[in-house]
C-alpha cells in the first residue's frame, strides 16, 4: 500500500551520507549535507561549525592602532641597537685580547735572549767584540730594540725599588738619597713592564757624617776667633 494510499502527500526524504562525492571522485568536508529538504543547507553549516567548535562571527576584529605598532617598532630598534653595541663590545675585547697575547709572546723571547746580551756585553767590555761578530751583535741588538726591548741602569740614578735591585749597600757623604753607585749587571723591560730588574750597588747618605760637619765646623771658628 503507497503512502498516497493512506492519505498522506508528504514525500520520503533522502540523505545523501556517502563520504566520496560519486560524480567528481573527491572527498567531501566535513560531515556529508542532506541530499534532499528545505533545511539541508543549514544543517550543514551547523554541522560544520559543530566540527571545528567556532560559531559564524558576526563581525571581523578592529586591527591594532597605530600606537601599538609603534611601541613594538621601538622595542626592535632598542634591541637591535643593544646587539650593535654587545658586538663592538666584543670586537673589541677580542682584539685587546689579541694585542696581550703576542705582547706576552714578545716577551717571553725577548727574556730568553737577555744572557745572550750579557755575554755580548762582557764581550765589548773586555774589548773582544771586533769583525764580524761586532757587526752581528750590533745587528741583533738592533733587531730587539725594534721589537721593544730597553735597556736601563746607569751610574747616579735614583734608587727605585720597582726597577733596581740592590746586590750591595753602603753610606757615602757625597749622596743625598739612596743612589746607583754602580750598576753590576743592566736592567731590560719592553714597554712598562720590567724583564729583569737593574742588579745595583747602592749608597745612602751618611748621616754620622752630616752630623760631625758642623761640629767641625764650629771648632774651626772658635779657632780663628782665639787667633
């Protein structure tokens, strides 16, 4: 028996469930729309927006202000000029770094070769640097002057501490403070630092005689006075 039949005109509604659209092959998003009925569209969207858990919106976001963009272009240029400055920074301490290093390398060399210097130096003293071997250490000891490398100590400098070393002391009347009477072995620095200390015969003045002047002084005048 049609349902005509039993008196009732309302049509069987279809619903299309399959998952591959069957004329052009592809699948279909989302939960498959009715086929057939007045409410298939809406139902879909509804079943859509279910999916993806959002609701149509009913107006789109105002986009940031001007001011905000502003303040995070300010922050970027900060950091930016923050990592500039770390980098120089950097450059810098590197190079400085660098520069000690080899200062440091120097140096060592240099200390190395200063008994050398001493033996060229007793050698001239005694008169045995002639020919060829003059020319040779005139040559080297040219070479280490150019790397830096200063000879000190001469006879009436002033008693440093921080530059000479005192091998011998004695008190002298002809001094008025402690002073290089002799200089027994040559000092060598390269720059402000101290290779090797300046090995030296020191005098201070002597006091007991300073004193005893005057006296001795006074009993010549009371002399020529009784005269």
């Amino acid at each position: 028996m049609s349902p005509r039949e039993n008196g009732s005109e309302q049509e069987p509604v279809i619903r299309d469930n399959r998952k591959i659209d069957p004329e052009t092959g592809t699948a279909r998003a989302g939960k498959p729309s009715d086929a057939a009925g007045p409410d298939g569209a809406a139902q879909a969207a509804a079943d859509a927006a279910a999916d993806t858990g959002t609701t149509a919106p009913e107006e789109t976001a105002a986009p940031a202000g001007g001011g905000a963009g502003a303040d995070l272009l300010a922050e970027r240029t900060a950091d930016l000029q923050r990592l500039h400055a770390e980098y120089a920074n950097y450059r810098k301490r590197v190079e400085r770094d660098r520069v000690a290093v080899r200062e440091q390398a120097v140096a060592t060399v240099l200390a190395e070769l200063l008994p050398v210097l001493d033996d060229i130096g007793r050698a001239r003293d005694h008169g045995e640097l002639t020919g060829g071997f003059a020319k040779v250490s005139e040559s080297l000891e040219a070479t280490l002057g150019k790397l830096g490398l200063v000879r000190y100590g001469s006879k009436g400098d002033p008693f440093d501490p921080n530059v000479h070393e005192a091998l011998l002391h004695s008190y002298s009347a002809d001094v008025s403070e402690p002073t290089c009477v002799e200089i027994l072995q040559p000092g060598y620095r390269m720059g402000e630092q101290v290779l090797r200390a300046a090995r030296v015969a020191v005098a201070e003045p002597d006091e007991t005689a300073a004193a005893e002047a005057p006296e001795s002084a006074d009993a010549d005048s009371g002399e020529s006075d009784q005269n």
